[in-house]
C-alpha cells in the first residue's frame, strides 16, 4: 500500500480530515496538524501554528483512524501512532517524503522581528516598556 496523508483542519470552523493526493514536503502546512499514513506506522504530524483544537482533538481521530483500519481487517489493532513536532522529524517521516528537505522544514526565521524582540528586551531590562524621552 501507498502511504497517504490527512490535512488535520479547524479552519472552516469544523474539525475535519481531508486527504492530500499527490502530496510533498510543501503540502505540510504549519498552521494545521498532518496525519501520515506509512502503513506500518501512523506519524501525527504537529505544525508550529496548530491551533488549540487541532493539537486537542488530532490525536483522538489518529486512534479512530487506526480503529477503523484494523475493523476492515488489513492492519493490527496496535499500530503505533508517532507524534511529530513541526521541524523536528524522525529519519522515519522524512524518507517517504521524496526529495526531503531540511532547509524548507526548518522554521523561517525573520531578523526583523528578532530585532523587535531583542530591543522590547532591553527596554524592559531597564525596567520600562516606554522608551526613554530625549534629553
């Protein structure tokens, strides 16, 4: 069997699962939870911007999903469920991915808004979130 992926989603203000055919690395999106069928495993993919509700209920339809697969005879009650963290993937999740790679799964990181967060440091460091008036 071909592995099969699963956009875990809140968006449209329901929580549902849809399958992504022909999918890649850039069909993870950061803001959901992924389910990733491998056949021999199930990884629960988690994205950096997952919502509340995501995180809470994607769990729960893993183990429903590995429930109605081991009732319909193919697979074994026990398969194990494998959560993963949004840029911290396993060897084991990242090969049934073709062309893999690490550069595009590490998270984007934004020098201007370090530099925002660096100054709000500093100001708060000398004990005040307002600036200091010129003298």
């Amino acid at each position: 069997d071909d592995a099969r992926l699963f956009v875990l989603s809140d968006k449209t203000g329901t929580f549902k699962a849809e399958e992504v055919f022909n999918w890649a690395q850039d069909d993870l999106s950061p803001d959901d939870c992924m389910l990733l069928d491998a056949g021999f495993k199930i990884y629960l993919w988690v994205g950096a911007g997952a919502s509340a509700n995501e995180r809470r209920r994607a769990p729960d339809l893993a183990e429903k999903y590995a429930d109605q697969l081991a009732r319909r005879g193919g697979r074994p009650r026990q398969i194990p469920i494998v959560q993963v963290t949004a840029s911290h993937e396993p060897i084991g999740f990242t090969s049934l991915f073709q062309g893999w790679s690490n550069e595009r799964a590490a998270p984007f990181y934004d020098p201007y808004e370090a530099k925002v967060k660096a100054l709000k440091g500093v100001r708060r460091a000398r004990g005040s979130d307002v600036p200091a008036p010129p003298r």
